[in-house]
C-alpha cells in the first residue's frame, strides 16, 4: 500500500511559485498548493513504501531551491481521495 503524506514547507520571502513549479517535476508530488499562514506551501507526497518517502526528502526536497523548513505529516487514513484506493470500513 502506498505511503501518503503532506509535506509542509517554509520558503524564502517571494519564491512560493518557483517552489510549487519545483515540486510538481517530481512524480512523488500528487499537487503542491501556496498557503497563507505558518507554512508558504504544502505538497501531497504519494510514495511505494516509508523509505521512498525518507529518500524523497532527504534527497530531492532539501536540494529544491529557497526551502527552509520542511514538516511532514504521514496520512494514517484517507477518506476521500483516488477512486482506485480500497475503501476503509
């Protein structure tokens, strides 16, 4: 099963559209949205298992240009999403 995760970022003052333009080459990034807020943008992560997710961040994340701060948070159930996800019960 998949591992899903929203990935909250910091970027530098001005450059959320060069981050979110970034983000989106990945195949990882399922989209990447500019937030008003703490956070400047947040990407859902879609990854095979938890090591890809660890080696999407620590590899191609850190190296994106103007990030300063990364938070993720790994989704422990969807409710709503793809249509070809098993329901949960």
């Amino acid at each position: 099963m998949a591992v899903l995760a929203y990935v909250l970022f910091k970027v530098s003052s001005g450059s959320e559209r060069d981050v979110c333009k970034k983000l989106i080459e990945f195949d990882e990034v399922v989209h990447a949205d500019i937030l008003f807020g703490e956070y400047d943008v947040v990407a859902k992560v879609e990854t095979p298992e938890l090591y890809n997710l660890e080696e999407f961040i620590s590899l191609k994340v850190r190296n994106v240009p103007n990030v300063l701060v990364t938070s993720t948070m790994i989704v422990s159930r969807e409710y709503k999403g793809k249509k070809n996800r098993p329901k949960t019960k």
